[in-house]
C-alpha cells in the first residue's frame, strides 16, 4: 500500500500544493518499485480509463474516495456579465463528484488514515 503519509508536500515550483500526476508516478517508483516508465504508464492508464468510462456516460465509484458521475445540465437563460445582455446557455454534461463519507471524515479530521 502506498503510504500517503510519507509523502512530502509539493513546492512552489512543482504547482503549489496540487498533487500532479507526476507526484503519483514518482510515489509509484519510490514506494511499490515500479520503474519510471512503467509508474507513468500506470498513472495515465488509470486516469484515462475513468475519463473513457465518463465520456460513456457511466459512473465511476471508488470505494472509500467518491463517486464521479456526468449528469446533463438543463439549457437556461444567461446573462453577459460585461453587457448585461441576455443570451441562451445550451444543455451540456457535466462532471460532479460526490466524496465518501470516509474522504470526508479524513479531510475534516485532517488525517489519511481516516480514508
């Protein structure tokens, strides 16, 4: 298992305090051993795969994370915010994600182990 704990923050150069893809195929090198190429490799396919399964119109659900879902967003009156002009905002898909109650408890709590 990979210990999220060990991990040090990210610095300024590396985008603040975001975890990047990078990060996890760095973790992925350190922690289970995988080579560099292959970590990237792992990291892309994961994330591709849930980008497939959305584009698809599926949900995604990880167990103790969320559940990432696309739901369709009626069309609707807009208004142009530097006119003041009203225009028509089309139906479009959206992606939402709604965390576990354990990612919860672990952010409010302030602590990985929570999740």
């Amino acid at each position: 298992m990979v210990n999220m704990q060990a991990m040090e923050h990210p610095s300024e150069e590396q985008g603040g305090n975001a975890l990047t893809k990078a990060q996890l195929s760095e973790i992925l090198f350190e922690q289970i051993g995988l080579n560099k190429r292959e970590s990237k490799d792992m990291v892309d396919a994961f994330f591709d795969l849930i980008a497939e399964t959305l584009v698809e119109g599926q949900e995604v659900k990880i167990s103790g994370f969320g559940n990432f879902q696309v739901r369709t967003k009626a069309p609707r009156p807009g208004r142009n915010p530097r006119t003041g002009e009203v225009v028509a905002i089309e139906s479009r898909r959206v992606v939402t994600f709604h965390a576990s109650p354990k990612l919860k408890e672990a952010v409010q709590s302030g602590s990985a182990t929570a999740a």
